[in-house]
C-alpha cells in the first residue's frame, strides 16, 4: 500500500510540499492541473512541470538536510466532459471530440510515469454540501449535509451558496467556467436515463481503456458524492449493484475503482467493509474518511478515528491489510482545526491537522494487523 496526500498545487493550497514530506508515511502526492476544464488536452510540457514541482527537492530545503522525496504518481482529477456523459455534442464540444482528448491526456500523463487516473460520472455536479464549515461539538469545523436544505433550494441557489463560501481558492467540481454554463447543462439532462448513462458510460470506457493497457494507467472511477440522485439527473456509481454493473462494462483490469469509503457510507444502508472486500482486486485507489449520520437524513464529516462516526475505518484498514493492498489509499476530507478556522483557512475539507493525523490512524490499524500477522506474540513497549 502507498500512502497518499491530496494537493492542490502551489499558490492553489494553504498546504506546503515541505509540510507534507513531515508527515510520516506519506510517499505519494495526489495532484492535478486544476486549471485546465473538462474535455482539455492536458500538455505535455505542462504535465512534466507540475511532476517536476512535486518530486524534486529544493535548494533550500536540501539545504536544510531534507533528502525525503516524494512521487507524483496518481492524478486526481482528469474531468470527463458532460458530452460524453450525455452521449451528444453539448458545451461545443462532441463526445468523440471530448473521447479523443482524453486519449491525448492519458498518453502524455502514462509517459511522464503516473500510474494511475481518478475521475468521476458524476452529471452536472461532483459532490455536494450544504455547510462548507459546520461546527462540531468539539470546535472544529467540518464539511456538512443537511436534506432539508437540498430539499427545498434550486442549484442555482446551492451554486451562488457555495461560490460564497469557498474563499479564494478553487473548489474542484464547482469551477465557474462549468457552472457559467449550468442553464444549458441543466436542460441537456431533461430525459436522460441511467440506462441512457450507462450505455454513454461503456461507449467511453471501450474507447480508452486499450489506450490505459497501452501505456499502464489504470483508471479509478469515484462513487457518486452523495450516492444518491440529486435534482432529477441520474447518477450511476451510487451503490454496491452500481458499482458492480460499472465494472461490468469492460472487464479490463485497468478499469477499476477509486473507492471513496466516506462518499459510498453518505448512505447509511451501505456496507463500507463489504464493499472493500467485495471489490478489492479492482480497487486502484481509495479514499478513507468518517462521517456521522442523523436521522433526518443529514450527515456531517468528522475525525477518522472509527469511534467518531458511523464508518468502521478499522475494518477498512483491517481488510486492506489482510489482503496484502498494493494500491493507494489517502485520507480524505479532514477537520478544520486550530487556526485553520481563522488564519490559515483552508479549501473546505482539506486542511493539513486533520488529514496529517488521520492518516497516521489509518496506518496504524494497518501497522497493527500486519504485525500480528507477522508475529503474533506479545511486544515489548518500546519494540515492533
């Protein structure tokens, strides 16, 4: 298993390269070019920059006797066009147009030695809160859900909402250059079906998935956040039987999952461990968070100890473990904490205390089971 921490890029994240690198564990940085919209080539000299950013060291911290390095080998996201979603010319651009595109991008991020690609299928908007900074018992603040809100604002009002809380830093999925042009997306998805979805959705993957064979980039779709249908569009990567119906499009090993356990638990029903075992062989990358439900259908994000939610992250961790995981896992939506409420403030959710200290929970579940595995004796304090 490969540790990895999200980052938005320099002048783009409150976080540092050099902070990230103090966080034990960490080997792998999560990236992405967040300027460039969906259905974009991504370019080469562009890519090799970014990749070059992440893994070299500074002078000056070099300078400092830093030596620990870290890779750029999982990008999160490359967005997928709505024309390919919807099967049909929209925003200017055609699906296949939007299809060969993508192919440029996979080729160019496959030579430059990323391994692996996470995207959604999500229409029109990739998750959704209510609360950007909802404040929890202890004096935190964390991404928040309420129902009742959803239930009775349009999208027109939840995008002015979430423009006005973001601050002055991007929030992926919401970027204005898409949402300037919601009306016309809004409209386009008037009729369409999931069985309309999943028939565009197998029509993408058959096209790219020779070109991620050809160049060893495995692709990992992110379950729909929140799982559930939003609005009257149609969302296909919702629950267990979607997701098994997703894989089933094209059996191709590097067709798999980016399995958010916090996404996939929104729904209270839904069974996170089951899910982790159920798919494991094609799970390429995977998100573990917490959150709380309520029983008027709201739900908030909260620290990663499993005692703090309702998702068994030790049973995440525990069944990764056990089956050897040689995928990657980051942490994922952390508490705002300390002065990240007031000085630092961070992109909503992606603060560096909480993320820093999730994940050395995480491994530590991961550390005590692979130890017993190996040695199941009693351990001296102080020893391994």
């Amino acid at each position: 298993m490969k540790m990895s921490f999200r980052w938005y890029g320099d002048g783009n994240d409150t976080v540092t390269l050099d902070e990230i690198r103090q966080i034990p564990g960490v080997e792998t940085i999560v990236w992405s070019l967040h300027h460039k919209q969906a259905g974009e080539v991504w370019e080469t000299a562009e890519i090799e920059a970014e990749i070059a950013r992440i893994t070299t060291i500074p002078a000056e911290a070099a300078a400092r006797g830093v030596t620990k390095t870290l890779d750029a080998e999982v990008v999160e996201s490359v967005n997928v066009h709505e024309s390919i979603k919807l099967g049909k010319t929209v925003l200017g651009l055609s699906r296949d147009e939007a299809i060969e595109n993508y192919i440029t991008t996979i080729q160019r991020l496959g030579r430059a030695g990323v391994k692996v690609i996470c995207y959604n299928f999500m229409p029109v908007f990739d998750w959704l809160r209510t609360d950007l900074w909802h404040p929890l018992p202890d004096g935190s603040t964390a991404l928040f859900y309420e129902k009742a809100v959803v239930d009775r604002m349009s999208p027109e009002q939840l995008i002015a909402d979430m423009e006005a809380s973001s601050g002055d830093l991007t929030l992926p999925g919401w970027e204005p250059e898409r949402l300037a042009s919601f009306s016309e997306l809004n409209a386009a998805y008037v009729g369409v079906t999931h069985a309309d979805m999943y028939r565009n959705y197998k029509y993408f993957l058959d096209a790219i998935i020779p070109t991620c064979e050809e160049y060893d980039v495995k692709l990992g779709v992110h379950p729909d956040d929140p799982p559930f249908d939003i609005f009257g569009w149609p969302r296909v990567v919702s629950n267990k039987e979607d997701l098994a119906t997703v894989l089933s499009l094209n059996d191709s090993p590097y067709h798999g999952l980016t399995l958010c356990l916090g996404s996939f638990s929104a729904n209270p029903e839904h069974d996170a461990v089951d899910a982790v075992t159920t798919f494991m062989d094609r799970i390429h990358f995977s998100h573990v968070r917490n959150l709380k439900h309520y029983p008027n259908g709201d739900f908030s994000e909260v620290g990663h100890r499993a005692q703090e939610g309702d998702v068994d992250t030790v049973g995440i961790m525990t069944q990764y473990a056990k089956a050897g995981y040689t995928g990657y896992i980051r942490p994922d939506h952390g508490r705002h904490l300390w002065d990240e409420n007031t000085t630092r403030k961070p992109r909503p959710g992606y603060g560096l205390y909480d993320r820093a200290l999730g994940i050395q929970y995480l491994l530590g579940v991961w550390d005590a089971v692979e130890y017993k595995a190996v040695d199941p004796s009693p351990r001296t304090p102080g020893t391994l």
